[in-house]
C-alpha cells in the first residue's frame, strides 16, 4: 500500500509541474494574429495594454497553479494517513483474533508460554515496522516539499524574466513609436518578435530544467527501496517466529 501510494505520488507531482507552466503560458501567435497590422503606432496603446493584461492574467494562473498544487498534495496526504491509520486498525483487531485462537490451541504450559512469546514478539516487529515506515514517509514528504519550494522559486524568476522581457519590449515600442510614429510596421514586427522570442526562451528554460524530475526520481527510488528493505525485513522475523511455535506445538499441528 505504501509503495504504491508513493509511486503514484511522484507520478502525480511530475505530471502536475510539467503542466503547469507549458498550459497556463499566453500564447503570442495569438496576438499577432489579432494586433492590427497599421498604423501601429496610432493606438499603440491600445495596441499592447491587452496583450499585457493577456500575459499578467497568465502569471496570475501560473501562481494559482503552484498554490493549488501544494494544497493537493497536503489532501493526498491526509487522505492517505486516514487510509493507513484504518488499515492498521483493522491489522491490529485481526492480530488480536489469532492470538485468541492460538491461545485456545495451546494445552500445556510450554504451548501458552510459546503463544505469549509469539505475540510479544510479533507486537515488537510490527511496532518497528511501522515507525520505520512512519520516519520514511516523514522524510519523503518534507523532502518533496523542500524540492517543490525550490522549483517554485526557480518557476518564480523565470516568470520575473519573462515579465520583465515583456515590459522591456512593450516600453521600447511605444517609445519607439512616440520617436518615430511613422515607422509603425517595422516597430509592431520587431514588437511581436520581441515577445514570442521571450516566450520561447521562458518556455525553453522551464522545459528544459530536470532538476525537479530527476530530484522527486531520486526520493521516490529511496523510499520505495527503504520501504522493500523494511517490509522484508518484517516478513523474515515473522518466518522465523512462525516456525519456532510450530515446533513447540508439533509439525502435525495447525499452527
């Protein structure tokens, strides 16, 4: 169950951060579709506001994004607490019943003693279990958070570049314009190329960052082999105690 929680963990966090920026990112083709080709400079105002409205909207979805990504893995994680903490409830009470049951088997003093022991012991290997899977997951998580904030923070000033190319290129057009109205055409081109050209070094950088990926890899290979270690652990301990009260009960017996 632990395994499999985290693997789909970090199928999840790849999948969510790879599509948050290259989704919500303004698309500049669109732009240069519908800005009017002359006179340019005339209505540049009008011209860019809404194309710079059009990108903020953008980066305002962008931190939305990482905003309700964070609080959706802290859900996951609750949930899947309540469903471990269920789980083991039900371990526990369906533990409690064998030991009854074994208890019932046992007819001499040797037999009650090797039961009493069997569950001393089995209540000390589940005990170890569960705290080492319980400091694994807390490790996994506060490292996953750690990585998350950092590439927040990278995604955070990449957007502050791309913001500021953004305004560099909208600043220069209408200062252009306000020099030389007349060149309007040559100034609107060199406007949406300015533009899709930052995009596309935005895109570019977070694309091409596998800082996250390969980070979140690593921590779910660690915990995935901490948790096999833990679990075979525990089955070899309870092979072993198993087959020790066979043999006090006898190999033709029940146990």
């Amino acid at each position: 169950m632990l395994l499999s929680y985290k693997k789909i963990l970090g199928l999840r966090l790849l999948g969510i951060f790879s599509a948050i920026i290259l989704l919500t990112a303004p698309s500049v083709a669109s732009y240069a579709v519908a800005s009017k080709s002359s006179p340019f400079c005339t209505n540049v105002t009008k011209e860019v506001n809404p194309i710079i409205s059009a990108f903020n909207a953008s980066f305002s979805k962008v931190l939305q994004a990482q905003t309700q990504q964070t609080q959706s893995l802290l859900t996951q994680w609750q949930k899947a607490d309540q469903n471990l903490a269920n789980s083991r409830q039900q371990t526990d009470k369906n533990i409690n019943d064998n030991f009854i049951k074994l208890g019932k088997k046992a007819t001499t003093a040797i037999e009650a003693q090797a039961v009493y022991a069997y569950g001393t012991d089995m209540n000390k290997i589940i005990s170890t279990r569960r705290s080492t899977h319980d400091e694994a997951t807390a490790t996994f998580r506060s490292f996953v958070k750690s990585t998350i904030n950092l590439r927040q923070v990278a995604i955070d000033g990449q957007l502050s570049i791309f913001q500021a190319a953004i305004n560099a290129a909208t600043n220069k057009a209408i200062t252009s314009c306000a020099s030389n109205p007349a060149d309007g055409s040559k100034i609107h081109s060199i406007f949406q190329t300015s533009m899709a050209t930052s995009q596309t070094t935005f895109k570019n950088a977070i694309a091409g960052d596998n800082t996250f990926t390969n980070r979140i890899n690593q921590l779910i290979s660690q915990s995935v082999s901490t948790s096999k270690t833990t679990d075979d652990n525990f089955q070899t301990a309870q092979s072993s105690m198993a087959q020790t009260l066979k043999s006090v009960f006898g190999k033709n017996s029940s146990i």
